[in-house]
C-alpha cells in the first residue's frame, strides 16, 4: 500500500495547485507564486508520507546539496533543447518572429516548476524507485517510461507519436538520471529546464498544450517528424536522439556506480520470508 499512499498523497498536492492555477489563470504572477507554492510542498508532502510509510529518512530529497544538483540538472536541461531548437533552427524550420511576453514567461516559470517538481515525485520518485526494487532497474526504466509517455495522450494536440517519444527522450531518460545520482533533484532541474525553456524561452508548444508566449515569439514550419507539428518539438526526432543518448550516458553512469538494480526473484523473496519466520517459530517452541 505505500505505493498507493505516496501517489494519493503527491497527487493531492499537484491536484491542488492546478486548481489554483486554473483560479488565477491570466495572473502571471499570482501562477508565479501558485506554481513555486506547489513546487515547495510537493517535496515536504513527499518526505513526509515516505517517512511515514518506509520509515526511512528520504534521501533523494535531502536539502543538503539540492541547490547544486538542480542547477546541474537546470544546465543540462537546457543545453538538450537549446541543441535540439539550434538543429530545427539550421533546416530552417524554426524562426524567431520577434519578442514575446516578459509577464507570460514569469507565469511560465512557476507553471513548469510546479509541473516538474510533481511530475517527479510522481513517477520518478514514487512509481519508478518503488517498481525498480521489484522487477529491476531496465524493466522499471521501459515500463514507467511508457506510462509517462501515455499519460500525455490527454493533451490537445496529443498525437501517438509524440507519447511514444515522449516515453524515449523524458521517461526513459529521467528516470536514467535518477538511477545515475539517486537523488530526485537532477531529474528535477532537467525537466525544469527543458519545458522553460521550450515554452518560456523559446516560444514553442510543450507536449502539445497549445501555442504558449515566453520571451521570443517562435514559429515552426516543415516536416513534422522534424518540428513535432501541432505536438512541439517534444516530438521531433531530435529531441528523441538527445534524449537517447543521454539516457545512455546516464544508464552507463548508473552502471558504473553500482545503481543498477536487478529483477527481484521470487526464490530469494521466499527464502527471505522463510528466514525471518523462523525466529518466531523457534521462540514459540522454546516457550
């Protein structure tokens, strides 16, 4: 059950804060202040029912070292789509039409925050870490990855394609960059720093929610295998390459640190149980 529990407790946070969102829609900077709300609770809430349920101190979202680790996930986040967006950019295929919005890219900033924080927690910090530790690192990585991708089937522009690649290039790889650091603080920059900057920098659609204005006003065109179409560059092949070869990078990281994990196997589970039944068992006789 403590999965179940961590997931309602999560999901009644950002439940809350879309609410909210949805309340002051049109205020930039009452969602300013909305989104980073959401995006300070959602990790509390987090520790607090894993403390709760596991009754362990929740290492992967200690304070100590947090501030660095997502600046460090804030760079590479950026750095991926600045290099995707610079690629569509020399086909010719994205072109800046002027500025955009300085209020709009300030709301955008605690939208994206809040969206990043709780997305993590809930499928890196809660599904992928609680799966892993029963069918394994890779198969927790494809499964969690795939339920990722399908939950953005809901969106307005929401097209097969770009679920599928939003499984390889941000399931795929961010639960990678939790298996690699062990700590939900770089997955969280990342993702952060990808969807500010594809929607509050550069003007383009995040996973296919609509045109949104951040601080350039940019417009795509060519072939939607290239742009994404109507989805945004989420589902372009280059941001499926960048995301591979960062998962990649990142699950040979998690190799080479010993953070890959292996499938449970129900024996050894057996043989646990087994092993811990028989103290009992002895003191009942011995009485």
């Amino acid at each position: 059950m403590r999965l179940v529990k961590q997931l309602v407790a999560v999901a009644v946070v950002a439940f809350v804060g879309s609410q909210a969102a949805a309340a002051v829609e049109g205020n930039d900077l009452l969602t300013l202040l909305v989104g980073m709300a959401t995006a300070v609770l959602a990790p509390i809430v987090y520790a607090w029912v894993v403390r709760r349920t596991e009754h362990r101190d929740p290492a992967e979202v200690a304070r100590k070292g947090a501030g660095a680790a997502i600046a460090r996930g804030m760079l590479i986040g950026f750095v991926m789509f600045a290099s995707v967006i610079a690629n569509i950019a020399f086909l010719g295929d994205y072109r800046v039409d002027g500025f955009g919005s300085v209020p709009g890219a300030i709301g955008l900033f605690g939208f994206m925050a809040a969206a990043a924080v709780t997305e993590e927690l809930l499928f890196r910090g809660v599904l992928f870490r609680i799966v892993e530790g029963r069918i394994g690192t890779w198969a927790a990585l494809s499964l969690t990855g795939l339920l990722f991708g399908l939950s953005h089937l809901t969106n307005e522009h929401a097209t097969l394609w770009g679920a599928i690649a939003i499984a390889v290039e941000a399931g795929g790889m961010l639960a990678a960059a939790y298996a690699a650091t062990r700590n939900l603080w770089v997955p969280i920059g990342l993702h952060f720093a990808w969807n500010f900057a594809e929607s509050g920098i550069f003007g383009t659609e995040v996973s296919g929610n609509g045109s949104n204005k951040g601080l350039l006003d940019g417009a795509m065109s060519g072939p939607s295998l290239i742009t994404g179409g109507e989805f945004g560059p989420e589902a372009s092949l280059y941001s499926v390459g960048a995301g591979l070869a960062l998962m990649v990078a990142f699950m040979w990281l998690a190799r080479r640190r010993g953070h890959v994990l292996p499938a449970r196997r129900r024996g050894a589970e057996a043989a646990a149980r087994g092993a811990a039944a028989q103290p009992a068992a002895t003191a009942t006789l011995s009485r």
